[in-house]
C-alpha cells in the first residue's frame, strides 16, 4: 500500500491512514531484517519452489517463536533495543541495523585442508 502523498491535518483520515502503513512497514522491516541478520538463508533469494520457500518462512517464524518464548533465549536472540521503536514521535532504529552485511556472508570460511595425510 502507499501513503497519501503531501502534508495533512492532524487527525486527518489521510494522516491516520499514513501513520499506519508507515508503522506497520517498519514493524514488516524489523522481522525481515532481525529474520535475516540471524537466518543467513534470507540474505539472498530463495531458489526455491514456492512451496518450499514457504515453508522454509514458515519454519523461520516458528523457530524465531521458540526462541523468543524462554527468558533465557530470548535475551541472546532479541535483547532489549534490537528493534526499531518510536519516541516522542521520532523512530529510533535498532541494533539489528548497524550489523554490517559486508561482514557477514551467508556462508562460513571453508578451512583448508590436507587431502593426503602426511607420511
């Protein structure tokens, strides 16, 4: 969905509706993006069948629900200030942010290793 472009009165239908759209894609750009910081599979696309790639989202949500359920593992998979949130009006970004994607790859440095073992 789109917003009303331009400026609006306050209370207006017009500005409620914008405030909604743009929160609820912020909260849409939390999950995907917190999703994809700990799930490497999601930084990049999905090759594959639709049915599988649903699935794949599907237990992605599932097992970010498990983790999220204890105390305990909910403190090292989401701890406090990870999402986005807003103040006084204003949207303070969260940590999942400031991870640097050209850091992280999506896959582990393969280790080189013998192939012969040494006579």
């Amino acid at each position: 969905m789109e917003v009303y472009p331009g400026q609006h009165p306050k209370d207006s239908k017009e500005r409620i509706l914008n405030y909604r759209i743009c929160r609820a894609r912020r909260i849409v750009q939390n999950v995907f993006g917190l999703s994809s910081s700990v799930f490497r599979v999601l930084r990049k696309p999905v090759l594959l069948e639709p049915e599988k790639a649903q699935l794949v989202a599907m237990t992605i949500a599932c097992l970010h629900k498990f983790l999220r359920r204890s105390s305990d593992s909910a403190a090292i998979c989401t701890p406090p200030g990870t999402f986005d949130y807003e103040e006084n009006g204003r949207v303070v970004e969260g940590s999942w942010r400031a991870m640097s994607n050209e850091n992280m790859t999506s896959l582990f440095p393969i280790r080189k290793i013998t192939r012969k073992p040494p006579l």
